[in-house]
C-alpha cells in the first residue's frame, strides 16, 4: 500500500517537474522573441533644406518596426517663388526604402494653401544618397487640386539630427561602393548640376552619345556645374574618383 503511494506521489511530482521545465522552456522562448524584436525596432530622425532654402524644409522621422519595416511621418513646408504662397502638410506619412547608400522615400498626405485657402492631395517623392549622417539628392510633390501646380521639382541636403540603426547601413562611401554613391542632380536638368556622393576631389566629364568630350573639369561634393550653353539632349557624364570611374546619363531639357 504504501508503495503504491509513494509511487503515485513520485509520478505526480515528476509531471510536475515536467510542467516546471516546460513553462520555463516556453518563458524563455518568448522572451527571446520579445528581445529580438526591441533590438530590429530604430528611429531616426531627419531634418532637409528644398532648394538650398530654409524656407523650403522637412523633418521626417523614420522608424523601423520589429519586422524590419522602414515607414516615415513628418512634415514639409514650401513657399512658392511667385506671390509668395506657402504650401504645407503636417500629417506627412509614407514609406522608406533603402538599397546600400541609396535612400529615398515616398510620402502621400493633403497639403493645405494659404493664398486661396484651398486645399490638395499630393505625393512627396525623395531619390538620394544617405552616408555619414547626411543626405542629399531630388524631390518631387505631385499636387491634383486647382490653384495649384502640377508639380514641384528640386534638389534637397538633409542631416540626421537624433537616432540610430536604420540608415547604419549606408554610412560608409569608399571605392567598392562608388557606384552606389554618385547622384547627379537634378535629372532632367536646365541649367546647374551638382554631383553628390564623391569623396574629396573628383574629375568630371561631359560627352555626346557619340563620345565627343564636351566639357571636363575637377569637382568637390555639391559643388555646381553649369551645363546652361548645350543645347537639350541625351549625354554621358563621367565622374572618377580614387581609380574608380562612373558614368551616367544625363537629360539637359528646357
């Protein structure tokens, strides 16, 4: 009889021992998870002059989710160059995509005009570089309302004010990762371009779609070049820097 017993109460005591373990398993199992998901989820926040103008600027957060998830909110703010009409959104909320120094987003909202008190829907698109917690590169606003224009076209420098872990990945600019880096801007382009993405001191070349050499010259990141004498068509513009030669199409239309 007691051997019964006492073999009852080890096979009871073993199952709970069994539980035990595998309430602790399944703990640790979601803590894991849990872990997991606060270390993927980052915010960073990002502040950009339109224009080389502080009257024409944005300052978007992107934030990163557990899923790996790249969104972004913010606002922008643009004064118009005839009547000084402002135009502005603080609901500004899109997507984020990120491809090596390559940066860009998309965002949709409805922007609000202060001369006709109007309002519009628009899409606000970014196509840049990002490194070194700087930016810069060409945006578009799409507006489908009267009064206003069909779109708004420029070029933007942004700076990382706070946050970390999203654009981590595009800090670094060295040769193997030249391609990725160089942007010329704006294209399509009427008059000025600016070469973003190269380090230091780099030679910059202009042919025709025949190879004919139409204008060479040494250029700093940002610096300006004027294109404004040739007349509009397809080039091929040459940009070396430290052994590592890149060449793209360029658009002149006026």
């Amino acid at each position: 009889m007691n051997n019964h017993k006492k073999c009852g109460v080890s096979t009871i005591n073993s199952d709970k021992n069994k539980m035990k373990k595998l309430t602790t398993i399944i703990a640790i199992f979601f803590a894991i998870i849990f872990t997991s998901k606060a270390q993927v989820a980052a915010t960073e926040q990002w502040y950009a002059i339109m224009d080389n103008d502080s009257s024409n600027h944005w300052s978007l957060i992107f934030e990163k989710d557990s899923e790996g998830n790249i969104t972004t909110t913010g606002s922008w703010v643009y004064v118009y160059t005839s009547g000084g009409t402002t135009a502005s959104d603080s609901n500004a909320s899109g997507t984020v995509t990120i491809n090596g120094t390559s940066c860009g987003f998309t965002v949709e909202g409805t922007a609000s005009e202060t001369t006709h008190s109007s309002t519009s829907p628009y899409s606000f698109s970014t196509t840049g570089v990002a490194y070194n917690g700087t930016a810069s590169g060409t945006y578009k606003i799409r507006f489908t309302a009267d009064y206003w224009p069909d779109s708004i076209v420029g070029t933007f420098a942004a700076t990382k004010i706070s946050g970390s872990g999203i654009t981590a990945g595009s800090t670094r600019v060295n040769n193997t990762t030249l391609e990725k880096a160089i942007v010329i801007y704006p294209n399509p382009v009427a008059d000025f371009i600016q070469v973003t993405g190269i380090d230091r001191i780099a030679t910059f070349s202009l042919s025709d779609i025949n190879g004919k050499l139409l204008l060479t010259k040494e250029v700093t990141a940002g610096e300006t070049v004027s294109v404004g004498s040739l007349p509009n068509g397809l080039y091929l513009a040459t940009i070396k820097s430290k052994g590592s030669t890149e060449t793209k199409k360029l658009i002149i239309q006026r």
